[in-house]
C-alpha cells in the first residue's frame, strides 16, 4: 500500500493493480497497510480475552432491542436466516462524539484503549485506499474521501473449531482466499459498486468448516455520512447515465439492517433497469 499513497517510481503499477482488483474480483488482500503488528496482536489478544469470559459477564455488553450494537447476534430478521455458530461483537467505534460506552466492554481493561487506537488506524487506510480508487475512477478523490470521513462499524467474531478461511465467489464458483500474515483482506462492498456506478464490483464471501482450528475475525466496515447520497457519483453518469438507484446512506443503512441476508439480492434491488 505505501507505493499507492507515495509520488514514487512504481505508483502508477500499483494503481493499476488496485483498480483490477476493484474491477475484477471486488476483493484484494493488502500489505505494507502502515498499521503496527503490536496494534494488531494487542486488538487479537483482548478480543480473546473477552470472548473467553463467561457468558453472564459478556451479556453485560449485550444488544438491546432495536440496536445493532453489542455481543449477541444482529442481523438476523428471519426465521429462514442461517445463524453464525460463534460469538460477535458488533461496534461502532465512529463518530468518536457518538459512541456508545456501555456496548463496549470494560474487560479486559486494555480493550476499550487498544480498540480505539485500532480503530483510528483502520480509519486512516480505508481514507487512503479510498482516495487511490477514486483516482482510478476519475474523481476528486476528497469528494470521496469526505463521504467516509467519520462512519465506521467494527464485527468482531469468535468461531470455535467449525469454521476455516474465508472464500470468495467469482463466475459462480467458490475460491478460497489464503491469508497472509499481517495483511489485510479487503472487500470492496455494495456501496462502492453503487457509487462507481457498476465498475467496481461488490463479492459475496463466506467461511467453511474446519473441526480443529477456532477463528477470529475483526471486519471493519466503513460507512458513508448518514446525510451523504449512496448512489452512482455524479462525475460517472454523464457518459453512460447511472445504473444504480439513489437514497441516503440513512436510507440504505436502514434497508441493510432490515434486509434478509441472501447473497446479492439487495444489490440486484438497487439496480435500475436497462
């Protein structure tokens, strides 16, 4: 990643790896992110801890009714919706002035100082990666940029020996995704297949069973502004004319979380007709 964000020898290469990767797969794992080992393992360790406390002392950050916020399972709408066989935490560590402390736990003792600086890290290259797509893309890239400035959520997840690597779906056939150490995978997402008006593409992914080895997960998935407009940006319909609907990311983020989770199918709801 530092040669894309560098006035260096080889940036353009990397743009260009970038932007096939958004256009091809919709999915890229991603190294020399800036983000310090230390901050990593120090977020993996405290998220063991918690998730090792007995249940009655994590159900002291449990959801409450009408509220994605918490541990427990969110997300589920539908008697038909398949459960995740784990534990998760889901929070939204920005905006800062909008954090919910009693969702986050206070043991361990370090998690709530070692979340919020991982945060923050995680903030800084998703503003990063999202300025070098928009670049790709012919935008201003703090147009994009400042849609994201101050949204964040972080899932995190706790998967005992059932489930395995992450794998992807591509032509309708499902490949796998081997991890590499200290990288991170990065998944481009609806809004963004939305905003780039159909260049970039959104992959559906999921996890497969492994009986001997538990997991860890930590998904941190980066919103557009309440009051910003999640539909194809205006600089990339004046050609071709915009392929997907418009609404506020309020809108959308509450269609999300109402929403069945089935593959694609809210993605294809947002597409316009021919």
């Amino acid at each position: 990643m530092s040669k894309l964000v560098a006035d260096q020898p080889g940036q353009q290469d990397e743009l260009d790896k970038l932007h096939l990767a958004c256009k091809e797969w919709g999915f890229f794992l991603l190294i020399n992110h800036g983000v310090l080992g230390e901050a990593i393992e120090n977020m993996k360790r405290d998220l063991q801890e918690f998730f090792k406390l007995p249940l009655e002392e994590k159900m002291a950050c449990a959801q409450t009714a009408n509220n994605i916020e918490g541990y427990g399972q969110a997300f589920v709408i539908s008697e038909e919706q398949k459960l995740d066989w784990g534990d998760m935490l889901f929070l939204l560590p920005n905006p800062i002035s909008q954090r919910n402390m009693r969702f986050w736990p206070a043991n361990p003792i370090s998690f709530r100082t070692t979340l919020d600086k991982y945060s923050s890290e995680l903030q800084g290259v998703a503003l990063s990666l999202l300025r070098s797509m928009a670049v790709n893309l012919g935008v201003d890239p703090e147009e994009l940029a400042n849609l994201y400035k101050d949204a964040q959520g972080i899932r995190m997840n706790y998967y005992p020996p059932c489930m395995q690597a992450n794998k992807i779906k591509k032509n309708g056939k499902w490949v796998p995704v081997k991890p590499i150490p200290g990288a991170f995978i990065v998944n481009v997402g609806d809004v963004i297949e939305i905003m780039s008006n159909g260049e970039y593409k959104s992959i559906e992914h999921r996890a497969v069973v492994n009986p001997e080895k538990e997991r860890l997960s930590i998904a941190a998935f980066h919103s557009p502004i309440l009051d910003a407009m999640v539909g194809p940006l205006p600089d990339l319909v004046k050609e071709k004319g915009a392929k997907y609907k418009s609404m506020t990311a309020e809108e959308h983020r509450t269609l999300v979380i109402t929403s069945k989770l089935d593959g694609k199918s809210l993605l294809d709801d947002m597409k316009l007709g021919e």
